[in-house]
C-alpha cells in the first residue's frame, strides 16, 4: 500500500512528464499495430510485352500498301465491255489495273485486273488476243464470256489460266438486256479457279513506284483527251490537284462506277501506241507484242517514252526517254492502247 502511495505520489508530483511518457508508448503502440495491418501496397508485375508489328507490302500492280498474302495472290484479269449500254460498269474503282483499248467496230473494251482488292465485276464480255496477251504477262486467272476465233485459240497456244463464262459462278442481272447483264465476283472467280486447279498465289514482278509529287510543286491543271473512234468512246482524263490523280470522263460524261456512283479516276494514265488491224468479221486486232512509243501522265505532268514486249510470255516494259522503267505513284493505273497515230490532246 506505501508503494502505491509513493507511484501516485511521483505522478502527481511530475504531471508532465508523465504525460509525455504515456503518449509515447502509445504512438509507438499504434504504429506497431498500423505495420501488422496494413499489407503492403500492391505492385503489378512488370511485363515485358513486344508488340508486333504489322508488316504491309507494295502490291505489285498497284503499289499501294497491303498484307502481304494479299500482294503475293493470283490475280484476276476480267474482260469489262465499254459499250454505251453497258454502262455504267461495275468494279474498276476496285481494280489495280485496267487496259483499254479497240475490240470491234470502233468500240472499246476493257481488260480490268484485280490483286488487292475483290469486287463484284461486269458486264463481262468477249475475249480478243490482246487481252489474252495481257492476261499472259500477268499470269492472271482470264475471265471472259468466249471470244473471236483466234482468242480462243491462242488461249490453248500459250497457255492462260482460262476462266470461260458458267451459269455457276456467272449470272444475267435482269434489270439489262442481253448482252450487256453477264456479271460474276472475285471472289467467285477465285474460288472457280481453285476448283480448276490453279495455284493461288504468284510471284509477280512488280512495277516501280515512287511517292507523289509534294502539293506544293504539282501543276494546277491538266486535260488529256484521247480519240479512239467516234465521240461515244472519246475519252477524257482532267487532273486534280488536291488528290494528284485524274477524274475519268468518257463521251462527254463523268464515266462513274455502278457499285460506289462515284466518278472513276487514275493515278497514272499510259498511252501506248500499236498497230491495229481489222479481221473478217469485225475483230479488232492490236499488235501487243513489239515495240512503240508512249505518252503517259502522272502527277499532273506528261511524259514521252516507249514499251516493248519481247513474246507472249514476257512483261509489257514501259520506258522513259532515258530507256529506264517508268515510276509509277501507287494507285489504279489506266493503259490506254491507240491505234499509232491517234490523236491525243493535252492542255
């Protein structure tokens, strides 16, 4: 009891200090408690992820950037007539490649090939040898609705990869009269020619591309008029600036496509001059394989050069003044093939 007496005794005689000791203990106290308590703060793992990064590829024909299984596929090359009721067609804004040139009587007709992109594709019509020639070069799989005499034969002669018109993978649109309303896809076609036995993919050389022309040093306008025949098949190219390409006219009116509604236009326009002969019958023959000038246009300028094709087999090679392979800026290109000595007017 004394020793109780003489613990209360100190405390009361040292207040202060007392209080001082006791707050102490309890901090200390809470502090102890606060680290068995708390866990410790969460750190995420470190993960050392490499993204991958997306490779794309030149296309070959057209130059613009894609996957490269889509740069390594067969193309398709289809035969698009040109005839005024069969316009407007459908699929060229689809197209990497279009060839256009005489096929009878003064009448025009395509050869519109397609690699990147698949499209739904027509009026499909007749095959002449220039389009086999063509087809050829390209290793393309040909889709046709037959063909003149020598066509036919000359497709079992240097051996195309032949895609004749079927009620399978071809059909009539009813809203056109015959002939004009035989249509059929890419994708059709492509899966018609895996039937057939055709590979699916192709090593093909590519043309040379270069990057466009900077705004600043293009050319405000241009205006190219190339004469086939008669007015219903002139046709007109009027360069845009903006876009560096060239908006697509044809006797006189905007030349649209059925699938989009919207004006065609080119990024390159080939001009290749050849030798053309009328068979018996009203075929249009155009010698593809030899030699001839050339004018072309790109980035709102033109050009003058030549082509030569050595064989059947053998790539079509567009040349400059200098004898080097044209550059090309990546986008559809139009080749329109004229009888030497058409006229062609630029202003």
């Amino acid at each position: 009891m004394a020793k109780i007496r003489k613990i209360l005794g100190f405390l009361k005689k040292h207040k202060l200090s007392s209080f001082i000791v006791f707050l102490a203990v309890v901090v200390s106290a809470f502090f102890v408690w606060q680290n068995y308590s708390d866990p410790l703060p969460f750190k995420a793992p470190s993960l050392n992820i490499t993204q991958k990064k997306e490779t794309r590829v030149r296309a070959p024909l057209s130059g613009v950037l894609v996957d490269p299984a889509l740069a390594a596929r067969r193309s398709i090359a289809v035969v698009i007539e040109n005839h005024p009721d069969a316009r407007s067609q459908t699929g060229f804004s689809n197209a990497s490649l279009v060839y256009e040139t005489l096929a009878e009587g003064g009448i025009t007709r395509t050869l519109a090939i397609f690699q990147e992109n698949d499209s739904e594709v027509g009026p499909v019509r007749s095959a002449r040898t220039q389009f086999v020639y063509w087809a050829k070069e390209l290793e393309a799989i040909f889709a046709h609705a037959g063909g003149s005499k020598d066509a036919l034969a000359l497709i079992g002669t240097v051996g195309v990869l032949d895609f004749n018109h079927n009620t399978t993978d071809f059909w009539r649109d009813n809203s056109r009269y015959a002939p004009h309303n035989l249509y059929s896809t890419t994708e059709k076609l492509r899966a018609g020619g895996k039937k057939a036995g055709y590979s699916e993919t192709d090593d093909t050389k590519p043309f040379i591309f270069k990057d466009d022309e900077k705004l600043e040093t293009r050319p405000e306008s241009q205006s190219i008029t190339i004469n086939f025949s008669s007015f219903d098949f002139k046709v007109g190219y009027v360069y845009d600036k903006i876009n560096n390409n060239y908006k697509r006219s044809v006797g006189g009116k905007s030349h649209t496509d059925k699938l989009t509604g919207k004006q065609l236009t080119a990024k390159n326009i080939v001009v290749q001059f050849a030798n053309v002969s009328e068979k018996s019958g009203g075929d249009t023959q155009v010698q593809v394989i030899g030699s001839g000038k050339t004018k072309y246009f790109i980035d709102g300028k033109s050009f003058e050069g030549t082509w030569k094709k050595a064989d059947s087999g053998s790539r079509t090679k567009y040349l400059n003044s200098d004898g080097k392979e044209i550059e090309l800026n990546a986008g559809i290109t139009w080749i329109e093939v004229v009888r030497t000595g058409s006229d062609i007017s630029v202003e």
